[in-house]
C-alpha cells in the first residue's frame, strides 16, 4: 500500500509516525500525512488498524481526519 503512494506521488508521501498502540490482536499506528500529487497536497492525518493473528497482518483499516478531502486528494 505504502509503496504504491510512494509512486503515485512521485516520492513525496511523507507519513510521520505520532504514536503506535498494540495488544495481541491489533495495532494502532497514529500518524500524520502530507503529499503532493498532480498539483494537488494532502496534510492530515492518519489512523491505521491492523488486526493481527498468527504474528500476521489479516486485516488493514485505514481512517483519515478529512475523508473527502482524502478521496479528492487520491482521484
């Protein structure tokens, strides 16, 4: 995922990891984003959930502040 907004960026997805939260069934990651893209910028940020089991990523949910704006930002 990271690395095809790498490339639709043209290298300049920048996430800055705030904080991460785990137990054994889920990880947290807090973050903030900021990208350029077709003239178009994306500052905001992120909330990544990932279901864990067997020490393996199952499931990803990603939640951003702005939605729409997200939507925008990647069509």
């Amino acid at each position: 995922m990271f690395g095809r907004e790498f490339q639709l960026t043209g290298g300049t997805y920048r996430p800055r990891l705030h904080d991460v939260l785990a137990n054994d069934d889920h990880t947290v990651a807090l973050l903030h984003v900021t990208a350029s893209r077709e003239g178009k910028q994306l500052d905001m940020d992120y909330t990544i959930v990932f279901h864990i089991r067997d020490a393996k990523i199952t499931e990803g949910w990603v939640l951003t502040a702005d939605p729409q704006a997200y939507d925008e930002f990647w069509s």
